[in-house]
C-alpha cells in the first residue's frame, strides 16, 4: 500500500485507518461467488432502471447529466472510498492544525504518534459504519487508480452489495425488490448533484466554513472527544449537567459553527427526505412488495441492533440522522401536496430557495417565502 504524504497526512495515518477497519470489520453475509456475481449484475441493473424511473418522477436532470460512476463495492471498498473522500474534504483543516502544532523535532514525533493513534480510532469508526451503509452518494469523492468519479467536480455512487443481502435477509423480504427499493434511495442522491450544478459547491461551503471555525488546538479537541465519550460511557459523575447526551458533533462547535450546522442539517433533511419520498412514490409502481419492506425497514432503522448500536448512533449524531429522514419527507411531502412536483424544485433554484431549519418544520413558511403566497 502506497503512503500518502503531505502535512495532513501527519495529523491522521490514513493508511492505518484502512487497515484497522478492514482488520476489524465483521466478515459479510455467506454467498457463493456465483450468488455474488448475480448480486452485483443486479444492482447494476436497477440503478440504470432507478435512474429513469427516479428522473421520470421528479423532473430533475437528463441522461448527459449523469456523468458520475456507480460502484458496487464491499466492505473494505466501502472504506478505502470514504477514507479518500475523508482525507480530500478535511485536508485544509488538518493543513491548518498541522501549522498551529509547528515543525520542531519534538512536535514532529508526537504528530506521528498522533497520527496513528487517529488512523486507528478512525478505522475503528469505519469498521463500525462499514457493515451498515447499504449505499451512498460520495459527493466529494477524488479519482484515485482504483476508484473512478465523476469528471466535473468528482462524485461517485456506491452500493455495498454484502450489507445489502445482509439487511434483506434479516428483514425477510423479497430480495430483488429489496435491492431495486434501496437504488431507488441513492440513485435520487446523485439525480440531486447532478441536476444542481450548485449544490455541490454550496455544501462544500458551508463544510468547509464550519470547519474553518473548529478550534484547531490538537489537545482542545482530544478534551472535547475524551467528554464525549466519558459521557457515552457513564463516566460523568452522577448529576453533572453539561455535555451528556449530546452527540461528538454537537459538543465539538463553536456558536458560529452552530449557525452553519443549522442550515446543514436543514440541506441534509431536505436530501435525505426528497430521496425517502421519491423512493416510496416510485415503489408502488415498480417495488410489488413496497408496503412490507418499508414496514420492517422503518422498524429495524427505528430500534437499532443493540445497546452498543445505540450508544454508538447517538455519540456520532446518526440519531439525528434518523429525524432528518422523517422530518425532511414530511416537508416534502407537505409541499409537493400543496404546490406539485414543479413547485416544490424551485428549492433547487439556488442557495437562496433552500429551507432554512425552521421551514424543515413549517413548510408553509417556505411556501410564502419562496412562492409568495400571503398566508390564509
């Protein structure tokens, strides 16, 4: 394996991080490698039908438009994709931290110890995450040798095929609409970036402010990580108000960055609610079984798999990603009932038509900004 250089790579051993996920992560489902040959030619071949399907219903993009590649991948591909996206978007703010900490011998020994201790407890994140991502639309993917994107601006699709059977045979449903029902979900996720030239670049943005304001202090942001996970654990002492139940993202923040992880999460549910409400209106015309699989999805994305699951979506603020699901679709649902399908993409217009937080929650108060409609 090839190091990667340069000052961030200093701050985080990337080629650690792969490692220990690999190392870590649970051994997929027991398929032949003819079941998993049919598996991925599947996949394959919904995403083109999700694609048409997907553009047919929401009126958004073209076929030229969609210039980004699909990748079926596995585990560990999962986690080299993401370890590269990681490594792109945070290179700036690692760059920064790396110049704060300075260059002296000293500095640079503990950089390197730093580093790895970094590489492994992000590839022991990975390995969690790896096992339960079915798909993904990496939007600020890189082209590397192994790992193709997109030629405007990057981008890849992935669908992780093992974590795929894994989920439809624990939910007892019909595997190939299953496999259709979850390409419907990520294929609206790359019609969205590639029918908004703009929202890349708008995210981008807001990312890149948010972690321009971090604290670059190392040793401030290994405190707030060590209460984080003191609070995860219960080591708090009993009746300590402060920082428990709070997720990592939420402790690690400035007020500054409060207001730009607002109107994050306002873009973030409204995407993943657009691609939950295209993914149940397309189901019922190509997914027979779509009621039953969304039941029990719904229920096992509800519950989690366990005690640690659990602690772990809430440390890492992927509870909240539950409510952006939930709270996005209904105010998509609420607008294309109010306006139609060609009211409701004037969101897509610009930054300036996006909902803010609030209007995820009101979307009546979107309508009469963007729409100008005078409340009844």
């Amino acid at each position: 394996m090839t190091s990667i250089g340069g000052a961030a790579s200093s701050m985080v051993d990337w080629n650690l991080a792969v490692a220990t996920a690999t190392r870590l992560m649970r051994p997929g489902p027991d398929v032949s490698r003819d079941e998993a040959r049919a598996v991925v030619a599947e996949l394959r071949r919904h995403a083109r039908s999700a694609e048409e399907h997907v553009r047919g219903f929401t009126n958004l993009g073209t076929p030229e438009t969609h210039d980004t590649p699909l990748l079926v991948v596995d585990r560990p591909g999962w986690v080299r994709a993401n370890v590269a996206g990681f490594r792109e978007l945070l290179k700036p703010l690692l760059d920064k931290m790396q110049e704060r900490r300075g260059t002296s011998p000293g500095t640079m020994v503990m950089g390197a110890v730093g580093g790895k201790v970094t590489g492994v407890e992000l590839g022991m994140l990975l390995s969690f995450l790896a096992s339960r991502v079915l798909g993904q639309y990496e939007t600020f993917a890189p082209a590397t040798r192994d790992l193709p994107a997109g030629a405007h601006g990057g981008g890849r699709l992935l669908l992780v095929a093992p974590n795929i059977v894994h989920v439809e045979r624990e939910l007892d449903v019909e595997p190939h609409d299953f496999r259709l029902w979850v390409t419907l979900h990520e294929e609206t996720h790359r019609t969205q970036f590639t029918a908004v030239p703009w929202l890349r670049d708008h995210l981008e943005g807001e990312i890149q402010a948010f972690l321009g304001e971090t604290d670059v202090d190392p040793m401030t942001v290994l405190e707030r990580v060590r209460e984080a996970a003191q609070s995860l654990v219960g080591g708090r002492p009993e009746g300590e108000e402060g920082d428990e139940g709070r997720s990592l993202v939420e402790i690690v923040q400035t007020p500054a960055q409060r207001e730009i992880l607002g109107r994050l999460t306002a873009v973030m549910s409204l995407l993943e609610g657009h691609a939950d409400y295209v993914m149940d209106g397309v189901g019922p015309e190509v997914v027979p079984s779509v009621a039953e699989i969304r039941e029990k999805f719904q229920q096992r994305r509800a519950k989690g798999a366990s005690r640690l699951d659990m602690a772990l979506r809430k440390l890492l603020g992927l509870d909240a990603k539950l409510r952006q699901y939930r709270d996005g679709e209904r105010f998509v649902r609420a607008v294309v009932d109010e306006v139609g399908m060609e009211g409701f993409n004037r969101v897509w217009t610009s930054p300036n038509t996006l909902p803010t937080k609030a209007e995820i929650g009101k979307p009546a108060d979107w309508i009469t900004r963007v729409h100008r409609k005078p409340e009844a």
